[in-house]
C-alpha cells in the first residue's frame, strides 16, 4: 500500500495574471479571516511572510482553532492511494460520499494476472489463510475463464455486445479500435464478478481535511487491520498539507464501540438470514434483485406537480422543480452483486444502506445468448458459479461467527442488500444516469426496475424522465 500527498501549483496563466498562490492551511487561515475582518483579501495577504509560510497561518489568524470543522473544510487536500483492495475502496467510498475521486475500473482492466493482497495483512486468521489463498486462487482462476468464455461470445456474435452496426461495417482504424473495445468491456462486465473484493485497486480522492480527519478517524478505530494501515498511512500524507489538524486524526472510542456494536448487529442478521440466497434454483444460481420503492410526497403535492416539476428537463443536469426537491425517496433492492454496488454506493446524496450479509451470488448467466452456443459456454459458466457461490457461503458462515475478515472472502457477484435515501430530483438523476450510455447493463436493469415502480406511482412523469437504454460507448 502507498499513498502519495499531490500540491495543487498555479497555472501559467494564473502566474502570469499576478495571482495569489497558497498553502492548503494559508488559504483556509484566510478565508477564517474573513469571518472576524471586513479588511479584504489584499490586508489579510499582506501578513504572510514569503520566507515562512507555516507561520504565517498563525499571523493571519492566531485564534485559529482548526477542530472548527467550517475551517476545515477549506483545507483541500489530494491523496492518491495504491494497492488497496476492492472491499476497502467501497467502504473508503461509504465513508466519503461527498469527495471528488476516480478509482481503477474492472470494467476497463484485466485482473487475470494481478496478484492479491497478503492475508496477513488483511487480518485472515492464522489458522484460515491456507484455505482462503485457496479460495482466492479459484476466484482468479474462474475469472479467467469467465472471460475467455465472454471474449469467444463476443467474437463469434458481437451484436450481443449491442455494437452499432456502423461501426461494425467500418473498417478505419479507429472504428475498428471502437469495436475491439467495446468487445472487451462486454467480456470484463460480465467476467468481473468472479474477481475478489480482496484484489487490489488504485483509487485517489481530494477533499476537505475536515474530511480527511474523519476518515481517519473511522480508520484508524475499525478492527481490520487493512483499515488501520490506510488510516495510519493517510496521516502520515496529511502531515504534508495540514499538519494542524493531526491532533485530531486518530481513533475514536465511540466509533470503535459504534462498529463493534453495529458488526454485532450484522452477525445476529446472519445468523437471522436464510441459507436458500446461497443456493442455486434448477435453471440458474442468480436470483431476482426485488425492487422497493417509497415515496413521501410533501403536503399537497401531487404526481401532476411532479411532472409541472419536469416540463424543463431536457438532460440529466437540467432544471427540476421544488415538488421533486421537496419529496422523500426510499429505492433499493433485495439482492444486488457488490460490482454494481460499489457504483451505486458512489452518489453523493442522501443515505445508503448496505448490510454486508451475503444474499447469493450474480454470475451474468442470464446475459447469455438465448441461442445455444458451440461450446457449451452456459455448462462451464454454471460450473464456475459454483466458486462464488462457495466462496459468499464461507463468508456468511464466517460472519456468523464474529469474523470481521468475512467480507474478504466475497467477492464482486456476492450480492447484498442495498438502500438508498435521497430526494426525488436527485433520484431521478441517479436513475437517468445510470440508465443511460455506457451504463453497466445491471445496475442499468435495476434501476429500470425501480422507475417501472415510479411510473406506477406517477404515471404523468412517464416520458418526462429521460430513461436511457444503456447503449454502448
């Protein structure tokens, strides 16, 4: 694991135009000024000593206190952070749901020959690593054949990958590089949920420090010692920016007892949960998602003020009205695999709910050509299945016994519980986007299945909402 602190520097044109260029601690130190001065940005700037920049903060405003959350907030720190796994990106993602960040995509990356993490290092008891190595191996093995099989579909039939027939009948280099791929994204969407959420991943993130001590402090409280080094190694970078605030990046008794007693809460659950998620029914192994939807709609509003709220909304980013703003949504699923979880998980609004409790296990079976293939590919996919479906089995089990290493034996097709609390307007763009081009095309499915509920409700708002077909890009 590392993690690397990235300065944000001036542009030329910034230079050049005479304008000021500050530390992370010096630019909130003079936005803090503006709170107890009216004297403006040039009096507050004529304080800073170019030869100490550190000190400076504190001749600008020396009753500074940065555990005053509203100072941090404008302390903006970038943090890349390598060679993570998948499973604590995700919850790194819950803990931050407002940061700005990208992560390495199992949609554009082949895992066939990445090497996963240590399992002393993710806290694997002693006495179970031999048996989960195991386990891992056969997840990257199935993944690999996963994708060979996807690869050979894609070839022999590349209409099933819904590529545009033009570019298909275009031979220039670039239409042909198009095809190639959106051949390999078909095979790596559908391929992926064989990949462990132990396998390693890159992600970057830039927030506030405000948000940062936070998650440190959640990190560094959090039993698994994967957590723990990501919460140590973020303030070691956090040093770099804003040192000031390391007094306040450590753990946290009452988030320590938060997570025991909500990890005691999540075995009780499984203990609760029936085994029959985790068995395959004659045809296939996966099982119907089961969308919910509630809806509060605020006093005298109506489904026709829900659509008066639309009657501008020509893009996803476009105009919705207060009646959406205003009205409480609740839509979630029964069963969804963590692949598409993580995406969902990313929305920035409201809450999302996730009781890691494994539900079965998504193997992209039902993606298969309704025509027979050549070579047996439904066989040896439904074999396969047989390795997740282990593998999210193990886990349950562990969890039931108070493992919290559990989650490390799931893996992206283990499907779970997934909720999400937000407004209408916000909802409605979750689902515009995540219906529309280049959409993976599960959470796709799963969010056509939750508007269908909508427009059962709301059935004005039909062709108001720009439901996309997840074509391709």
């Amino acid at each position: 694991m590392k993690i690397t602190q990235v300065a944000i520097r001036p542009t030329e044109s910034s230079a050049a135009a005479g304008r000021p260029a500050l530390t992370p601690e010096l630019l909130a130190a003079s936005g803090a000024r503006y709170s107890r001065s009216n004297e403006g940005l040039e009096a507050i700037l004529s304080r800073i000593d170019p030869g100490n920049l550190d000190k400076s903060v504190d001749g600008i405003f020396r009753m500074i206190d940065y555990g005053h959350q509203s100072i941090a907030d404008m302390v903006p720190v970038a943090l890349f952070m390598d060679g993570l796994s998948l499973w604590l990106a995700y919850h790194v993602w819950t803990l931050c749901p407002t940061a700005g960040g990208q992560e390495s995509s199992t949609r554009y990356i082949n895992y066939a020959v990445t090497e996963g993490l240590d399992a002393a290092r993710l806290g694997i008891p002693e006495a179970q690593r031999a048996e989960w190595q195991s386990t891992m191996r056969d997840c990257y093995r199935a993944y690999e054949q996963a994708l060979s099989i996807w690869e050979n579909i894609a070839a022999r039939d590349p209409e099933v990958a819904r590529i545009p027939r033009r570019l298909l009948d275009d031979s220039s280099d670039k239409a042909q590089k198009q095809v190639a791929r959106m051949k390999r994204n078909y095979a790596f969407d559908r391929a992926r949920n064989f990949l462990p959420a132990s396998a390693p991943t890159n992600m970057m993130l830039i927030m506030s420090a405000r948000g940062w001590v936070q998650l440190c402090q959640h990190l560094l409280s959090h039993p698994l010692p994967e957590a723990q080094q990501l919460g140590a190694a973020v303030r070691d970078e956090l040093q770099l920016a804003a040192p000031r605030m390391l007094k306040h990046a450590v753990a946290q008794p009452s988030i320590e007892k938060g997570i025991r007693c909500e990890m005691e809460a999540l075995r009780e659950h499984a203990t609760r949960e029936a085994d029959e998620w985790l068995v395959p029914n004659a045809t296939t192994c996966e099982h119907p998602p089961r969308p919910m939807l509630e809806v509060t709609l605020p006093p005298g509003v109506t489904s026709r003020d829900l659509a008066a709220a639309l009657q501008f909304h020509d893009n996803r980013y476009a105009w919705m009205g207060s009646a959406l703003q205003r009205t409480v949504v609740r839509f979630g699923w029964e069963a969804v695999a963590l692949a598409e979880i993580r995406d969902l998980n990313r929305h920035r609004t409201g809450t999302k709910w996730c009781p890691l409790v494994p539900r079965g296990f998504y193997s992209a079976l039902d993606q298969l050509p309704p025509h027979e293939e050549p070579d047996d590919s439904r066989e040896r996919l439904n074999a396969l299945s047989k390795v997740g479906r282990d593998a999210s089995a193990r886990s349950l089990e562990l969890l039931r016994a108070g493992d919290v290493s559990h989650v490390y034996w799931t893996t992206l097709g283990t499907q779970f519980r997934f909720e999400h609390t937000t407004t209408a307007d916000k909802f409605i763009y979750e689902a515009e986007l995540r219906t529309g081009t280049g959409a993976h095309f599960r959470y796709a499915r799963h969010l056509h299945d939750v508007l269908a509920l909508w427009h059962q409700r709301f059935p004005e708002t039909r062709g108001l909402v720009l439901e996309g077909s997840a074509e391709p890009e």
